[in-house]
C-alpha cells in the first residue's frame, strides 16, 4: 500500500531549518517526494489543516499549532497506537500537550535535537542513519544557538545566513551539502553581516523605550530579521541592569505584528500565557524566549501598554497567592 505525501512543517528559525534538513535527508531514501513548509504560529494551523484534508502524513518540529480546534483535530484523526508527528520543545507546548500520544516534547533542547534523539531510536535504513548521523553537527549548531549556550562560535554566522539567504535558501544549501562547517565565502559573508549587525545593535540601543525595571521595547524597521535574539540578549547579559523583559516587535510582509520576547525566570513565557487568545492574539514559546503575534490594527503603543499590563497582572498574581487571572481582572485585589 502506498504511504501519503510527507509534509514536513517547520519553523522559520535556525533551529526549525536545521530540524526541516534532519528530516528531508533521513526521510528522502523512502518517502520522496517531500514536501516541505516552514512557516511561524500564524499560518501553522491552517497548514496542518490543509494537510489532515487532503490526507497527507503530518511532521510538525519546533512549532504547534495555536487554535484549540485543530488540537481537536489532531486528536479525533490520530490512530491509537499511532507514531508520533510533533517534536517540539517549547514549554508553552509542554504545558498543553505533554500528555499527547502524538507529542514529543522536552524542554531541555531545541526542536532539532529533540527529533535528533528520537531518530536515534528508531530502526532507521542504512541511508538514513548516514544521515542522522551527517546532521548532528548542524544539530548541535541550532541548539547552542537556539538556547542560548554561546558554545559554538559559528552559531552566530549560522544565523546571520538566516537573514542573508532567507530561511528557504538556508534550507536548500543544507539539502545540497548537510554539513556544519561554512564555506570560506559562508563564512566571509555571515562575519561581514555580524560586523553591520553590531552597528545596527548601537543604532537599536538609542531607540529602546525602557518603561522602569520591567520592560525594555523597540519598534519596528531598525533591527532585520535575525537581530532579534542577538539584541535582546545584548540588552539582557551587558546590560548592569537590566529589564524583566525585553521585546522587539516589527510588522511582517502581511501588516500583523509578531513581537519577540526575552527574559529571565521564566517571564516571558507566563507573559505568553496570559495575553494569547487564540484568535486575535497568537504566540508561544519557552520561559524566556517567547513570540506574540497581534492584529495588524494594533498600534505600537497599544503593544507596549498591553506587555506592560500583563506584566503588572503577572507581578500582582506572584505576590497573591491563591488569587486568580480573573480575581485580578474583576478588581477583587
């Protein structure tokens, strides 16, 4: 019997191309064609949708959906005894979906690794372990980068051919060549960028608007796409001190925002938590590195006044044991 087109879904990120390339090179040798998506929490939900209706194999990594009604999906469509689809490792998503048959999700590595460690289970042809084993630099890459460890310099200049290539072309060098190690024009290219990027980073720091000591906000067409995780952990490690959290929001090509949330203790994530909606208001994330994604008739300023309420809610709650998101709400403090 004829097994159905394989849909990888994926992040736009390094981790979620990293992951993307894992499973186009281990899947390719049995399951080609593939076909490959990587998209953000915004368009997530249609894409798995679209791939239940037209009865095509799901393989969803360093992202899930945002709407309860394609959970409800998901779990009416998926076979008792079924083999996992989702490898993730937000904790936004461990929180709902730990308990899923069709979930793997651990919070201590990127999205990558997490599948990595999985397919290294599994009974795997010979082709396919050359490949698991021919992306597990790349692998290691994204994680350092995606979670912050700072324990392999080139991390960085993977990113930076992130924006410099976009993430599809990232993508396809990786599908070309799976190698870790950049080329000597790679490697020119992404340092001459990382070399703007700090000019950009000095240009970004005059612009914050720093609401006391629990927020630090930049607008939008200063930093590219990729700055992001860069500066805010520019704000958050050199800064003697600094904010709760940091957030950067810029608008994308469609007029939505997605605003981009850093931090410490686990503030951005509960942030996450507090203001996504699930309809008009989307996002996800870890503790500390986390995403909103808002309507594209929100206004800068209306962004800033709402992280700057949930921030206050998300204080007052910690400081109230035993009171409630809606006690709050309802002006019972």
């Amino acid at each position: 019997m004829e097994r159905p087109l394989l849909h990888v879904i994926s992040h736009t990120d390094l981790d979620g191309i990293a992951a993307a390339a894992l499973a186009w090179h281990v899947h390719r040798a049995d399951r080609a064609p593939i076909r490959v998506s990587l998209t953000g929490y915004g368009e997530v939900d249609n894409l798995i949708l679209e791939t239940l209706g037209t009865g095509q194999e799901p393989l969803v990594l360093d992202l899930f959906c945002q709407r309860q009604e394609t959970v409800d999906e998901v779990d009416r469509r998926f076979p008792e005894g079924g083999t996992p689809f989702l490898f993730d490792h937000h904790q936004t998503t461990f929180d709902r979906y730990g308990n899923r048959p069709w979930a793997v999700i651990q919070t201590d590595a990127c999205g990558a690794l997490v599948y990595h460690r999985w397919l290294k289970g599994r009974d795997l042809s010979p082709a396919a372990r050359r490949a698991h084993e021919d992306l597990t630099e790349l692998v290691l890459v994204a994680n350092d980068r995606d979670l912050w460890l700072g324990q392999r310099e080139d991390s960085r200049l993977w990113q930076a051919l992130v924006t410099l290539l976009n993430p599809t072309g990232v993508l396809l060098r990786l599908c070309l060549d799976p190698r870790a190690e950049l080329t000597s024009e790679e490697r020119r290219r992404a340092e001459d960028f990382v070399e703007r990027q700090e000019a950009r980073f000095v240009r970004a720091r005059s612009a914050v608007q720093r609401t006391g000591n629990d927020l630090s906000f930049l607008g939008s067409d200063i930093l590219e796409f990729g700055d992001v995780s860069d500066f805010c952990g520019l704000l958050l490690d050199r800064d003697p001190n600094p904010p709760r959290v940091v957030a950067v929001a810029a608008r994308r090509p469609a007029g939505d925002w997605a605003v981009s949330l850093r931090s410490r203790e686990g503030l951005s994530g509960k942030l996450v938590g507090l203001l996504r909606d699930g309809r008009k208001v989307r996002g996800g994330g870890h503790g500390d590195a986390a995403a909103l994604y808002f309507p594209s008739h929100f206004k800068e300023e209306q962004i800033l006044s709402t992280l700057l309420a949930g921030i206050r809610t998300e204080t007052e709650r910690s400081q109230a044991p035993g009171v409630t998101l809606g006690d709050l709400l309802k002006g019972k403090l």
